[in-house]
C-alpha cells in the first residue's frame, strides 16, 4: 500500500467477527463484524497512531497483532513472518518481539507484585539473563520509562504509585524485553492532561533512544497528531484514511475524519479550523449491513445510489495519503 | 443579585491523618444563564466543590467555613430536610460517568417521571409522563424510547436521559461534573451544543467541572482553574485562556495538545501535586513551579487583579503590579 522500504509490520486484508451464540430461546444469531479488510503497513522506527471512537474496532487491532485474539481472515507478517498461524515455541518468541501497553495502569498491574517483580516477570517466562543480571535489566527499563532513581521504586508496590508511576511501570514492563514493537492502548486516557504529556514524551524517547516501532492507539486526533508519524482513521472497522500526521488532520479528505474534526472543541482554534458539516443532522435509520460504507448512515455528502451498495475501497491521493470513499474517486 | 455566591468556602475531609482541606477558601458568583468552568488535575477539589454545593459530601467530609448563597439564601445552614427540598428542584447535579446512574430494571421514562412526582407530590403520574415527553423532545431523544429499558439505549442517549433528568423540576441551577468524559467526540460535541441551547431557553446558570481544558474553554463563560484545594486563577474565558497569568494555567496549557500550534510545545508539568493534610506554607505550586522566586515558599500569595474580573493567587504576579 505504502511504497517504502521494509514494512515491519504488514497487515493484509484482517478480518475479525465475534461470532454470538444467540440466547438460549432462539433470539436470532448476530455476528459482529469488528474488522473489515483492513490492510496496513507500519514501517520500521516509526510511531503509526490509530484513531477511532469507542467501538471502531481500534483495541481489536492491537490485540490481533499480540496474538490476545485470532483473524478471522488474513494475514499479519511481523518481519515477514506470519504470525496468525504461530504456535508453541514460535509463538512464545514472537511475544518476545512484541508487546503491549495497556489502557488503565490501575488494573494492568498485579497489587500484590513488586515493581521489581513485575517488571522482571517478562524476563522470568522467556528464561532471559540470570537473577543478578535481571535486576541490571530492570534498572535499565525503569530508568528508560522515567522512574529515577529506579533503586528507589523496585519494592514499592502499585498502591504506592500515582497513576503516572504506574503507567511508567507498565511501560517498564514492556520495555524489559528490547521488544521491536509495543503496541499504547490509549495509554493515558486515565491520566490527567500533565502526565500525559509526560507520557508522550517519554514514548517519543524511546523510539529515539531503542529504535522501538510503536503503534499508538487513541481516540484523540490531537494527542496522535503530537505523537505521531502517520495516522490511521478507523470507524466502525474499517480504515478510512491513511496519512501522515500533518496531512490527515491539516487536510482531512474523509467526510468522517472531516466530522471528527469538526467535533472537537475549538479550543484555541477559533477561525483556524474551518468547518467541513458533513455529519447528517439525523441520522440515516438504515440497518447495518456488510455492504456499502459504513459512514453512510451519517454522511451528509453521500451518494445515495452508490454508497450504500458499494464498499470503497483506499485509494491513493498521492503523497502516501490514502482515503476510501467514492466522491474523491 | 447574583444566583449563586460562594464566600470563602473551606471543604475538609476527615482522614485517618488528621483533617484534609479538599477546597481552601474558594470564593465565587454565578448569575442565572452564565456558565461557569473548574478545571484542574484530578484532587484538585473540584468535584468537592460541586458535592459541596449539592449537600451531598460523602460521611467523612463537612463544610467548615464559607457561605454558599443561593439565591440569598446561606445553604450550609439549612438542615437537611431543607436542603432536600432544594436540591434537584433548584439545584441538579449531572455526576461523573452519570449513564451508569440509571436503574437497569425500570424504564426510562418512569426514572424520570419518578424524578418529577417526588418534588411534585400533587402531580397525577399521567401529566408527569406528559412533561417527560416534553424533557425527551429537549434533548432529542425519540419519545416513543420511553418505555425502553437503559441498556437499549446507546451511551450518548443515556447521557441525554440523564440531562433530561436534571432538567425535570426546571431548577436554576446545574452542576455538571464530567459530563461528557465518557462519550465520543462526536456525540459529545451533539450533547454540548445541546446543551448550550437548553442553557439559553431556561436561563440556567451551569457549573462545568472537568479536567478537559478544551470543552470548558469551549462552554463557559467565566473559569476558575483550581490547584490542591485552592482557586489559583479566575476571569472570563478570554482573559484566563488568551492572557493566562498564574504559572500553574499556563503550564496546565501548554501541556494540552491541540490541533493547531507547533506540534512541540507540548510541555508536562514536573513533580507531583502536595500534600493537603499539612500544606506547605507559601505557595503550593512553588516546588513545580518554572517561575518561582524566594519569597514563593515563605510568603502566603495573595489575590491580585489583573483586569477586570482577572485575578491570580501569585507572588510574582503581586511583585509585578
């Protein structure tokens, strides 16, 4: 899709349906489509944002990419090797590569563990390094995830820690590894706007200091913009515009993006944003089907007579900027 | 007269260490169809506040100094028979997370209907059901979801039911602590903008309190940003956010990514918030603070102007006037 060098990560055409079993007197079986062909490719050192509102399938992703859950269709290559079909000793070396931080840093981590042994625990499973050597590593990794002096947190436990510390911790933990790729749930959507931007820095410190990949999933365009090399806008499970930062949020070309922006507060941005109006004032009350866009139902520029037949697909603009929908084809 | 006059109003907990002063003299007024914004780190007092306002401060906190008049009348001397009969009808509070408020086995409609036949006991439940029809056409919610249970409704129609709730008694007064946080940015820009126009129908006076710089800027008319417990900077939205003068406002500022601006001033604020059972002497934010000078840690700041309503709670600010 993108014409550069080596992705590392390269997803093509990812289905995922939850399958529901339907109620025990006969309430009618319905699927839920969480991912629809989606396809992308993430590039080595780089910090690829995914922006969608709750529900758009954004976490689905992620967890598809950490192997927490199995693609219904396609394929997932991590350094062109396919990772939906791993199991056994494969599968545990490829969660070496790979890692996750998650959304709440009040439930990621174990109350009763340590920060020492929480973040060793990785080294631990995959049999890395001896005891003496794993403290070192761990000194590393909380050092790299900003908790200084390190010394001073490795017996501290979680309820210890303010909400910052322990998203830090988490990252510790995900860091201990040298993993190629880490994966930020909306990592700070629990924290206060000052830690955040802690946060963000530090994430931006590690690409620069352990050349990590990093995916950054979020439902903020602002904090993907500060964040990140290029953007993913995804809604209702499918990718409808890819690009660089700049580009996506400066120049939206996706009616849908384009009611994003239009949605955010315009705060500090009075009469420099301007105004797109492509959400309908009521919604379309269509029902949800596999085919057409899934915007329809809410998009003020659609084409009534295409649009819900036909899926559109991403199309390139030029300059890696990549949209799906019809009335720009 | 102004709807709501806070007077020095000094909230505290009672904690297994000795008292915590949650809200540190906080004074204010409100006029009926004005909103005004608290922002703030999460512990800065600010949800306190508005419990506070409500009588509804949890078993181990009190009120204890301060006036709150509403309407010229001293709330924290009413009893709380008193009080009930002025909460909701004349002052409703929209909580955090507020769609988890609903009673999952009862309709919606009825919730609602239940919230006007209490403060109405007169009221046939029939022209109760009347006047929810009436509230769910204000917030445009289709009245034929009446008779819905909440899990049929989607997050942003259950924050709608809840606005609807508030709205029941028509009181002069809301509180609205988070009321968005948990919604998409597309419903929440449907819900503030609805919001916005309620506001003005019914000259309501609102209080915003959210730690989300952006839709407080975005709605109210006055802020008053809050740091451990105290008012640290208050004006109308143009002077607090265009012309901030209080290091904490600024640092809270340029720690906000935006969409515009320089994608690299986004600049955390160092260090943690202090302690509020033993306050520092001097100014709390000092030891975070970019701009502090000696006299920060010894001297208590006090209130300086800076224009006309404008004022901050800074030594520096007091040195160079």
């Amino acid at each position: 899709m993108q014409d550069r060098p080596e992705p590392i990560l390269d997803i093509q055409n990812v289905e995922k349906i939850y399958r529901s079993k339907g109620a025990l007197f006969g309430a009618r079986r319905k699927d839920v489509v969480a991912l629809r062909n989606v396809s992308l490719k993430i590039c080595e050192g780089e910090i690829f944002g995914l922006v969608g509102e709750s529900g758009s399938g954004k976490t689905t992703v992620g967890r598809l990419i950490v192997g927490l859950e199995d693609v219904t269709a396609g394929n997932i290559l991590l350094d062109r090797e396919n990772i939906t079909q791993l199991k056994g000793r494969a599968l545990k070396a490829f969660r070496r590569k790979v890692q996750m931080i998650f959304q709440d840093p009040y439930q990621s981590l174990n109350p009763q563990r340590s920060v020492l042994d929480t973040v060793s625990e990785p080294l631990v499973i995959h049999r890395l390094g001896r005891s003496a050597d794993r403290k070192e590593q761990v000194h590393k990794a909380l050092k790299a995830a900003g908790l200084s002096p390190p010394e001073n947190f490795f017996y501290r436990y979680p309820h210890r820690l303010s909400g910052g510390q322990r998203q830090r911790v988490a990252i510790a933990r995900a860091m201990v590894l040298n993993p190629k790729f880490v994966i930020a749930d909306e990592p700070t959507s629990m924290l206060d706007a000052s830690i955040s931007a802690q946060i963000f820095n530090i994430l931006l410190k590690l690409r620069e200091s352990l050349d990590v990949t990093q995916m950054f999933i979020t439902h903020s365009l602002a904090a993907a913009r500060y964040l990140c090399d290029r953007i993913a806008v995804i809604y209702r499970g499918k990718v409808m515009e890819v690009g660089s930062g700049e580009m996506v949020i400066r120049n939206p070309r996706h009616p849908y993006t384009q009611a994003l922006i239009d949605a955010l507060p315009k705060f500090r941005t009075r009469g420099v944003v301007k105004r797109y109006d492509t959400l309908l004032e009521k919604d379309r009350r269509l029902e949800a089907t596999l085919t057409g866009c899934p915007f329809y139902p809410r998009c003020a520029v659609a084409d009534e007579r295409r649009c819900h037949r036909e899926d559109p697909e991403l199309k390139l603009l030029g300059d890696g900027h990549y949209v799906a929908c019809f009335r720009l084809a | 007269m102004a709807l709501l006059e806070v007077e020095n109003l000094c909230i505290d907990y009672r904690t297994k260490n000795g008292y915590l002063r949650a809200v540190d003299g906080v004074s204010f007024s409100l006029d009926r169809g004005q909103s005004l914004g608290f922002v703030g780190e999460s512990g800065c007092g600010k949800t306190t506040i508005g419990m506070g306002l409500m009588g509804l401060l949890p078993p181990n906190g009190f009120i204890r100094e301060g006036r709150i008049l509403f309407e010229g009348e001293d709330l924290v001397k009413l009893s709380p028979d008193e009080m009930r009969a002025v909460r909701w009808r004349k002052i409703a509070m929209i909580f955090q997370a507020a769609m988890n408020a609903l009673n999952p086995v009862q309709r919606v409609g009825d919730q609602v209907a239940e919230a006007i036949l209490v403060h109405n006991p007169g009221l046939s439940k029939e022209k109760a059901m009347e006047q929810v029809e009436e509230l769910f056409e204000l917030v445009g919610i289709e009245t034929d979801r009446m008779r819905d249970y909440p899990h049929q409704y989607s997050g942003g129609m259950k924050q709608r039911a809840i606005i609807a709730m508030a709205l029941a008694c028509r009181p002069a007064l809301i509180i609205a602590d988070e009321p968005t946080t948990a919604l998409d940015v597309i419903v929440q820009d449907q819900i503030l903008a609805e919001t916005r126009a309620l506001q003005k129908e019914f000259n309501i006076g609102i209080i915003f309190i959210s730690h989300d710089i952006s839709i407080v800027a975005d709605m109210c008319h006055d802020i008053g940003v809050m740091y451990a417990g105290q008012l640290v900077e208050y004006g109308s939205r143009e002077e607090v956010f265009e012309d901030p003068v209080h290091p904490y406002t600024k640092a809270l500022l340029s720690s906000f990514p935006t969409l515009t601006g320089q994608k690299a001033d986004l600049v955390p604020i160092p260090g943690e918030t202090p302690d509020l059972i033993e306050p520092q002497l001097g100014c709390r934010f000092c030891d975070r603070c970019r701009e502090q000078i000696p006299s920060c840690k010894e001297k208590t700041p006090e209130w300086v102007a800076m224009g006309h309503r404008h004022k901050a709670l800074c030594c520096r600010c007091e040195m160079g006037r």
